[in-house]
C-alpha cells in the first residue's frame, strides 16, 4: 500500500509536469511534506535525486538535437556546484545548532520560492516576448556563474528551482530561440540537481525507497501527461496550478 501511494503521487505529479512544463521540485516537495509526512530535510534530498533521475532522459535529447549552449551550462555550473555545496552546509550546520529546527527553516524558504516562482510563471510569456536575441559576452559570462551560484545555494537548501529560476535570471541577460534556453537549462538543471542529490546522500537526507517509488508512477505519468498537453486548455492549467502553488506557499509560511 505503502508503494501504491508513493507511485500514485509520482503519477500525479509526472502527469502534471508533462502537461503544462511546471518543474517537478515546486510540485512534489510540497505533496512530500503536507502530503505524505517527509520531514523537510529529507524531502528536500529525495526531491533533488528524484529531478536529477528525471531530467536524465531529456537531457540526452537535447544534446542530441543540439539545442544545449554548452558553455552558458559550464559558466553556470561554475557557480550553481559551490553554490549547491554551500547550501547543503548551511543546512548541516542549522541542523547542528537548532537541530529539528532547521525543517522550520526549510519549510519557510519553500515557502517563499513557491510564491515567487508561480509568480515569474504567471510572467514568464511576457518576458520570453521582450528579452531580446543577443548573444553572451565575458561579461555575461561572469553574471551567469553568479546566477548559478545563487541558483545553487536555494537548490541546495530547498531542491526548488533549478530549472525556472535559472530561466528567469537568463531572461534578464539574453535570449536564445525558445528551445535551446529549455534545452541549455535542463542540462544545467541535471547537473546541478545531481550534484545536490549526491550531496544531500551522503548526509543520509535521501529515502531511496520514496524515490524508487515516486519514479514508478512519474514515467508513465510524463507520458501521459506530454499525450495530454495536446488536448486540454494548457495555459488554464498552468494558471490554476500556479495558484494552487501560491495558495501552498502561503500556507507554508503561516505553518
């Protein structure tokens, strides 16, 4: 039974991700904590293993079609693994000092992403339309790894975001045509979740066991849910998702 409830959220949640292209951390760590009772800490490190195990599979297409920028992925990457480390660090050392006090902590930074990232979705049509084409410079370079290293740091302490914050910052920098952005960020993104995964796993913040069971129903819910987003009212959906998930983090905040 145990199994069957830990698949059928991954179900859900894979449905939801091939559906409208919300990111799998700002669905599914919510439903771990509220839902299913995983600490936060723990959460945090399975969610982060599970979206690493997830993007494996896009991202091999993507560099295949050759829609991946491989060296905005390496100038992010430059900032988003040290970032990552020291998001991980600062939650060992919380959990050292306050000790169960720092799921308190996770709980509230959820909290805040999970309103602000629904709210960049809200946006994000609209900044995709006036960021213009340009190409990066050393300069942009340098800002990218900042990015990265912002990225990683929030990634590392709350497995949210390392997808559509990553964006979000790009766009604020420059554009490239719509599929090579999401193919250079889910490369990034599986970096940068791998590096966090294995970090979180060596701090025993991984259950293993939720995973395996969460990938059980998301395969054939992405799937289903890619079949799906041809034939529903997508951006309805991506609308009333992204005020569940605000409704979510100000419920998290108030806990």
């Amino acid at each position: 039974m145990d199994l069957l409830i830990k698949s059928l959220v991954g179900f859900v949640v894979g449905t939801l991700i091939g559906m409208t292209g919300v990111g799998g951390g700002v669905l599914l760590l919510p439903i771990l904590i509220f839902g299913l009772g995983v600490t936060p800490l723990r959460a945090v490190g399975s969610d982060a293993l599970f979206n690493f195990l997830t993007k494996i599979g896009a991202s091999i297409v993507h560099l295949s079609k050759g829609t991946v920028r491989r060296k905005v992925v390496l100038a992010l990457a430059v900032g988003s693994a040290p970032g990552s480390y020291l998001g991980v660090s600062f939650l060992i050392h919380l959990r050292n000092v306050y000790g169960n006090g720092v799921n308190r902590f996770i709980t509230i930074a959820v909290g805040v992403l999970l309103i602000c990232i629904p709210t960049f979705l809200f946006f994000q049509k609209k900044i995709e339309d006036r960021a213009a084409v340009r190409s990066p410079t050393m300069k942009s370079f340098a800002w990218m790894s900042l990015i990265g290293l912002v990225a990683g740091f929030l990634v590392g302490i709350t497995s949210v975001g390392s997808g559509s914050i990553v964006m979000m910052m790009l766009l604020l920098f420059y554009s490239f045509q719509p599929k090579v952005m999401v193919g250079t960020d889910i490369v990034h993104a599986l970096i940068l979740t791998g590096v966090t995964s294995f970090l979180h796993f060596r701090m025993h913040n991984v259950d293993i066991h939720l995973v395996g069971g969460l990938l059980l129903g998301s395969v054939p819910g992405g799937l289903l849910g890619s079949y799906l987003s041809t034939r529903v009212p997508v951006p309805w959906l991506r609308r009333i998702l992204c005020a569940v998930l605000l409704a979510t983090g100000a419920r998290m905040l108030m806990a």
